[in-house]
C-alpha cells in the first residue's frame, strides 16, 4: 500500500509538464526521482523542497501529499504539522481529519491537543453522519457501506470521548463513549466507557463494560489488549470483592452470551439487507440483475457453472462476446451447464441500455460482492465452476483463435467430475 501511494504521488508530481524555465518542476522531478520508492525519503524530499521554495505555487498540494505519506507511514508527528494545514484549507477532507484527530490522541496527548482532537473530531462525526444518506459507491454493497459508516460515526464519537476525559470532562466521556458502543459495538468502544467509568469510580459499570470489551467478538481487538480488558476486570472487581474473584468468571460468561447475541443481531440485520453479506463460498451468493431479478447461485449445485466477468466499458469483453456465444451453442442441449454474464460496472444503469443497444440476450447479474470473493483482478475473466461449488477452472483474458476450444475443454473436464 505505501509503495502504491509513494508510486502514485510521483506520477503526480514528478510527470507534471514544466515550462522551460520551470526550475522549481525540474528540482522536484530531480529530487523525487531519488527517493527509490522509500516512504521516508520521499517525505525528505517534499519537505526538502518546500524549504527551499517557501512560496512555491504547489504548497497546498504538496503538504497534502505529505500528510497522506505520514498517515500510510503511521507518523504522527508529521500528520499534526501538515494534517492541521490540509484541515485548515480543506476541514472536509474526510481521510485527513480521520487521520489528524488519531494522530492528536495517540500516545499521551497534551490537553491542548485533546482539545484539538475534540473539534476535528465533531467535524468527522458530521462528515460521516452525512454518508448515511449517499448512495453506495460502486460495487460496494449498500448493507457493507452503511456498516462501514455506522463504524465511522462510533469511532467519531470514541475519540470525543476519549478527547473529553482528557480534557476531565467525564461526565461527557462516559456519555460519549456509551453512544459511541450503542452506535456501533466493540471492544474498543467499550473499553473507553470502562476506563472512565472506572477513573470516576463507577467500578460495577467499569466492570460490566470492560467484560463487554474482553468478550464482544471484534476481529480488530489484538491480543494484547484483551490481556490488558483482563486486568482491569480483575483489578476492578477484586476492589469490590475483598480481594477475590469468586463470581468473576459468572459475570464474564454473561458477557460473552449477551455480546455473541448483540452482534449475531447486527449480522442478521445486515444479511436481511443484503443476503452476500455471510457469503463465502460461490453458492452462497445471491446476485440481482438489471430488472430487479435475484438469483441463487445454490440454484445451481449439481450443475457446472460457467461465470463471464465483463464490463460495458470493457473493450475486449466485446470482441470476446461472440467467442462467448459460440461456445453456448455448443452446449445449449446440456442442461447440466449454464452460462451466467456477470457485470462488473460500478455504473449500473448502464448495463440495460448497452444490452439493448448490443442486442446481447443472455442472462446477466451483477457480481454483487462475488468479483472480490473470487480475487478478479481483470476482465474479461471466465470461471468455470464444479458441480460441488469448487471453481475447476479460470480464464484470466483470451486468446481469439484458441478460446472457444479452450473454454469448451475446461467445461467438459467439469462434466467428467462427480
């Protein structure tokens, strides 16, 4: 990922078009063409440069780039210097934000920047709050993007919370964090209401929180942490206990039971929006076409299954097409084979209108979260599936004088499988 940014950064920058006496352009095109792809050197030379043009007409866009560069490199130190710019130009720039408020609190941070972290940290609450009524971009499904705001506004509201229980404001801490678990529960959500509950000695709900944050399944809490929720949950209820622990495990298995229930809940809700969203294997899809349609893949067990990732946009997918069709004719008496086109487009109001105009009649789905379980990195792609479910064959691109056989070769060496 830092080599992909550090990559695109330069091609930015370093491919710009300087006029002859652009000696600023030549200075960067030099100096980044040096940094041989290190995250460090590359910040170097951005800052190196603005040192040297303290006026320079690229300022905004270059202290940009290098808060970006100091985020995909975990520096905090340099993400507060130049994400405080980026913010004060731009205080929507929704990745900057997120990264500065982490930044402001990350380690032992000063009360002057807690209070920092609280503004920046309303402002990201408002930011993400507003995704709630956007459409899902691209092929992200619609239950996956509001999962992924309703995880955003939670973390907003953590880090007020944490920023005001710096700031001594506990009553808002603890407040903070309570809405932040109710928006959306983890284990660092409650971890946060445990540590203020406990520092204002509200040990039974510090306990009780601190459970939450030990059992709640959360992918995302290490180890580490883990240990440190058991601690505290010892720590806490030995004060209330006499220096023991009988009755410690009780309360924590009712944790656990009351979080595996809470997130089952969630799944649920979001499987109810989006029937993908549990999906891991092919036939567990269920993919929508672009009349409203739905169809199971599971439909399909038993049979071999021939999926065409294309796109409208996709040049080659229109030269393969034809190829395509040839080879459907040679098994249009197999019922045990069905062919199924699997659009790609992030655009999907295009597809109706291109079919039609294409005269391409065939059935097509989306692909509905299935490109990405199957790792498709290019199209056209062509995956023949098993009848158990197992992909026996991928295609990644073709060979005009080779496809149709080679294709027709691969499907009938799934014909011969049990």
């Amino acid at each position: 990922m830092k080599t992909l940014l550090l990559c695109a950064v330069f091609t930015a920058f370093a491919f710009a078009q300087p006029g002859p006496a652009d000696a600023e352009q030549n200075d960067l095109n030099d100096a980044l063409s040096q940094t041989n792809n290190s995250p460090l050197e590359f910040i170097r030379a951005l800052e190196a440069h603005l040192a040297k043009y303290p006026k320079s007409a690229k300022t905004a866009e270059l202290e940009r780039a290098l808060a970006k560069a100091a985020l995909d490199n975990s520096d905090d130190r340099r993400l507060v210097i130049y994400g405080e710019r980026v913010v004060e130009r731009n205080p929507d720039d929704v990745v900057v934000v997120e990264g500065l408020v982490r930044a402001l609190l990350s380690r032992d941070p000063s009360k002057d920047f807690a209070a920092k972290a609280l503004k920046h940290a309303g402002h990201y609450e408002k930011l993400v709050a507003g995704l709630r009524t956007e459409k899902a971009p691209g092929r992200v499904s619609e239950a996956t993007w509001q999962d992924g705001v309703e995880r955003g506004v939670g973390n907003a509201l953590r880090f007020q919370a944490r920023a005001s229980g710096i700031l001594e404001a506990y009553g808002d801490a603890i407040a903070l964090a309570e809405k932040s678990f109710a928006t959306y529960p983890n284990a660092d959500s409650a971890r946060e209401a445990g540590k203020w509950l406990a520092k204002t000695g509200r040990r039974e709900e510090a306990i009780r929180r601190f459970a939450d944050a030990f059992t709640i399944p959360d992918a995302r809490s290490t180890d580490a942490e883990r240990a440190n929720d058991r601690f505290w949950l010892g720590e806490l209820y030995r004060q209330l206990h006499q220096g023991s622990e009988a009755g410690l495990g009780d309360a924590i298995l009712q944790a656990y039971d009351r979080n595996t229930a809470l997130v089952e809940e969630r799944r649920s809700s979001f499987a109810r929006k989006d029937p993908n969203v549990r999906a891991a294997k092919i036939h567990d899809f269920t993919l929508g076409g672009p009349g409203g349609e739905k169809i199971a893949l599971s439909s399909f067990k038993g049979k071999t299954l021939v999926l065409d990732f294309w796109a409208t946009w996709c040049g080659p997918c229109r030269v393969q097409h034809p190829l395509y069709e040839k080879v459907k004719e040679r098994f249009k008496d197999q019922p045990d084979v069905v062919f199924l086109a699997i659009s790609t487009d992030e655009e999907r109001e295009k597809v109706a209108p291109f079919l039609k105009e294409n005269n391409w009649n065939h059935r097509v789905y989306f692909e509905d979260g299935l490109s990405r379980n199957l790792q498709i990195s290019s199209i056209p792609t062509t995956i023949v599936v098993g009848r158990n479910g197992e992909i026996v064959s991928r295609l990644n691109g073709f060979l005009p004088d080779r496809f149709v056989d080679m294709l027709s070769e691969r499907i009938d060496e799934s014909l011969k499988q049990p």
